[in-house]
C-alpha cells in the first residue's frame, strides 16, 4: 500500500533541485503541518532542512500533511519521510513548523498517521521527542504545547543546533531532555513551564539571511528562490506580531549579501521578510535581480515606499498584479491602530499600477478593526470608488481582525462574525460593479482568534474538533466543552480615543 505514496514521493523529489540526500547518528523528521505546495514555500521550514543537514552526526529528512489525508488513511501506510521513505515515527525527532493557529490540527493529523500518540502526556520514550517551532511562536503556542515536549521560541538558528545536541547527548530520553532545556533560553518545556510561556530567542545577525534549499514547480510560489531581504519591522502597527519592537526591530541585509546568494540557475527571486520595501537600498536590489532578465516577487510592498523608479523596476521583473497593504478601512482607523499608510499613498499606488500596465492593485484591508463603525466602512466605499476611476481594476483582500499575543492589541474582543459578515455586505454592495471584494471566512477567523488568545486546553480543543471533522460547528461545540475562553486583559472592543491614548502611554513608558 506505501507503494503508491513512495511513487507520488518520487515523483514530486524528481521534479526538485536542490534535495538534501544525508544520513546521520541524529536523524530528524521535518515535518510541515500542511501539504506540500504550502511546505516548500515556507522558508522557515527550507532553512531549518538546510541548518539541520549542515550538522555534523545530524540529518534531516521532510514529511508533509498529506493532500487528501482521507485517501492516504485508505491506503494504510503510515506518514512517510520524501527523502528515504521511511516512517516518521521512527526518527528518534519529530520537529514540525507550525506558522499559524489553523494549523495545528494538522499537527495532530500527522502525529497520529505517524503512529504517534498525540498528546505528549501519553508517550514515553519508546516514542520521539516531539518538539516545533515557526511563526506562531512569535505570537502565542500555548495551544500547541499539548503536543509537544519541546517549543523552540522565535528564531530557531541557534536554538535547534543546541536542541538537537543535547537530545543526543541525553540520548533522546525525554525527560533528560526536557530536563536540561526547561531552564535555558528560548526553549518553552510545556511539562515544565505550563502557561507561562518564555521570551522569544534571536538569532544572531551573522547567521542571516535565510535562503531556499530546494527549487521546485510543485509550489503556491512555482520554482522561485526565496531569500531575506530583512529580519522583522521598523513600524509600530499595532496588531503586528512583528512590528519594531520584536527582536530588535528591522534588521537589514546588504545588497551584494542579498544578490550574491542567488544560484545561477534562478529565474524567479522572491525577496522576504516583514517590510522589504522599507530596505534603505531596494532599487538597487530589485535592480540587481532584474536586470539579468529573472522575474521577481515581493513579500511585503508598502503604499509609502512605491515611486514610479520601483514600480517600473517591477514590471520589468514580471509583476502584473501591485499589492499593497492599508488595513484600516479609514484613516481614523488607520491612525488609531498606527498604520501609515494614506489615501494619497493608495491613489499613487493606482496611478502607478495603471501607468505601468499592471492588471490589477490589490489592496489588503482588515474589518472588524477595534473601533470601527459602519461609517469607516462607508468611507472606504467612497475611497474604493476614487480608485477605481485611476486604475480599472482594484481588488480589496479582506481578513477579518484577529488579536494576537504580545502586541498592544493584545486581548482586543473579536468583533463578531455576525459584525464583520454585516460589514462585508455592506462593502459588497456599495462597490459593486466596481471594486472585487475577496474576504476571508469570519467563522474561521473567530476560530483563529480562540486559538491566538486561548490557553494550552484550546489545543485539546483542535484535537476533539479535528477528530469530530473539523467543522465550525464541531470548534464551536469543543471550544464550548474545554471552557476556552479569551484571556486578553481587555473583554471589550476599546474605541479609537481608548486606543490612541493607550499607545501614547506605552510609548512614554
């Protein structure tokens, strides 16, 4: 029966360059709670492939969630590394890269087609060390910890070299493990630590920029080579896990750092990070990518940074659609959540898309931002319209506003699904005909917002609603019997007076 999963692996590897083929005393299996075309376009997860097979004595071979996970439990073969197809629950480490909260079902669906109990107080050492890490602990893992015996918090570069280490000089014994890493830094040991959640690590700039392994078409982000631009933000967005005040802030990377490591072989560059736009030397960047004649995407472009030098560098490197961030449906709303970004900014982003033959200016918008009222909605009605006489075609991506951990918004009560599906159909009719509309499910970003301001019993949540199906209702109803519950230090939604007047104060602080 794993004939058939070892022909779809094989067929998937010979489609790749860049593979990693390495044995090793201290094997890994690097697991990604999604499948595969969104786990070779995470470049957290690529470069911990590369850091862990650049060990000495140590190996690292990829699993993915399955694309129909319903399939592969018909055929009865347990979760399988690309690599060698070996079974991942026999790798003395289990390491998954979790990015954020929906993901954690998959989490438990890969621990169990691995044949590995679920819940860390259920294994013992005949089982691996279960251990994660990724974006979502740069905001809130608590409801990840019932899964895991390790967390590694924040940047991983330096963190999993040591964890790796002393999982091997403890010899993979779980509680010598969790036992030598509970006290040191950037290491969260749920047994140990329950709620209280440790500080996020840094690593070290020397250790920057991370960059792909592996090129291939098989991808959200076909063939094309990921590598920093920057590390983290220099803005103070106040919903942003990222913003400056995480791990020192904005973190650049020299443009021949940047250009040097791109292989000869690459014909699409993706540069990365929280604000590339905001890199000193981004034309020359860009321009270092382009001009050679590779395309070139852009993780991250802000309205305020956009001139008419960048966005024709831009098309030249192949970009049809110009996306751009506001958040906020006005600038009330923009101003009290500290997003800078105008409508001036937005207009120049239209007249720059349309004068260099760009399709379509997107612009990504939160409803449900604390504060808002229909009135900012209707405000943003007015302004899409006005956009839409500069340029044809403007798409809106809507996402409904979700709280995070450390962030000053931090606690903020989720609108309402009922509240943002209003504010959609009220954004839907009023632009009809005119601007695309493409928002985002309120019900599962209400599901999201449990999960990101929940405890650890919010993770035994996903597990009860996962094996009920994964449905709404069946979060609704395991949210309900796991008594999970916001525990933010604010229980309403503050108004934007509240909010601007809270950020002044932190400031001064």
């Amino acid at each position: 029966m794993s004939f058939r999963v070892r022909q779809q692996a094989e067929a998937l590897l010979a489609d790749e360059q860049g593979t990693l083929y390495k044995t090793g005393a201290n094997a890994v299996a690097l697991v990604y709670p999604s499948p595969y075309h969104a786990a070779m376009s995470s470049l957290g997860y690529q470069t911990m492939y590369r850091l862990i097979n650049g060990l000495a004595d140590a190996a690292a071979e990829r699993a993915m969630l399955p694309d129909d996970v319903a399939a592969y439990r018909d055929l009865g073969a347990p979760l399988l590394t690309l690599e060698s197809g070996q079974p991942v629950g026999d790798f003395p480490v289990v390491a998954f890269s979790v990015a954020y909260e929906l993901e954690i079902a998959g989490v438990v669906e890969c621990l169990e087609l691995a044949g590995i109990p679920p819940l860390a107080a259920d294994r013992d050492d005949s089982h691996p060390l279960v251990v994660a890490g990724g974006p979502l602990t740069f905001s809130n893992p608590a409801p990840l910890a019932p899964f895991c015996d390790v967390i590694c918090m924040g940047e991983a570069e330096q963190l999993v070299p040591e964890l790796i280490g002393t999982a091997a000089d403890s010899g993979f014994r779980r509680d010598a493990v969790t036992a030598a890493l509970q006290a040191r830094p950037g290491f969260y040991v749920p047994a140990s630590h329950g709620e209280r959640v440790p500080a996020i690590a840094r690593a070290a700039n020397e250790l920057l920029p991370a960059r792909s392994q592996i090129l291939t078409p098989n991808t959200e982000l076909r063939s094309m080579f990921l590598t920093e631009a920057a590390r983290g933000c220099s803005r103070g967005c106040t919903y942003c896990v990222m913003r400056r005040s995480t791990n020192g802030g904005m973190r650049i990377v020299p443009p021949d750092e940047i250009l040097g490591g791109i292989p000869d072989g690459a014909k699409h560059v993706g540069l990365v990070g929280a604000a590339v736009t905001d890199h000193p030397q981004i034309r020359q960047i860009v321009r270092g990518v382009v001009e050679p004649g590779r395309q070139i995407g852009i993780s991250s472009l802000r309205a305020d940074r956009l001139d008419d030098e960048l966005v024709g560098l831009l098309a030249h490197g192949g970009y049809r659609t110009l996306t751009v961030a506001a958040d906020g449906a006005s600038q009330r709303v923009r101003d009290a959540i500290e997003r800078k970004a105008t409508e001036a900014n937005l207009i120049r982003s239209a007249e720059l898309a349309r004068d260099h033959k760009l399709k379509t200016l997107k612009i990504y918008m939160m409803v449900g931002v604390p504060g808002e009222t229909d009135a900012d909605i209707d405000e943003l009605i007015r302004f899409g319209r006005e956009l839409h006489k500069v340029h044809a075609r403007i798409a809106l991506g809507i996402a409904p506003f979700v709280a995070k951990r450390n962030t000053p918004l931090d606690g903020t009560a989720f609108a309402g699904i009922d509240v943002v599906n209003a504010r959609l159909k009220r954004l839907r009719k009023g632009l009809r005909g005119q601007v695309t509309v493409r928002p985002t499910s309120a019900r599962w970003a209400w599901v999201e917002y449990m999960l990101a301001q929940g405890e650890t019993r919010a993770g035994l949540a996903v597990m009860d609603a996962h094996h009920a199906g994964g449905s709404f209702a069946a979060y609704k109803k395991a949210f309900a019997a796991h008594d999970v519950q916001p525990t933010g230090p604010r229980a309403r939604v503050p108004s934007s007076a509240e909010l601007i007047a809270l950020h002044k104060i932190r400031r001064r602080a």
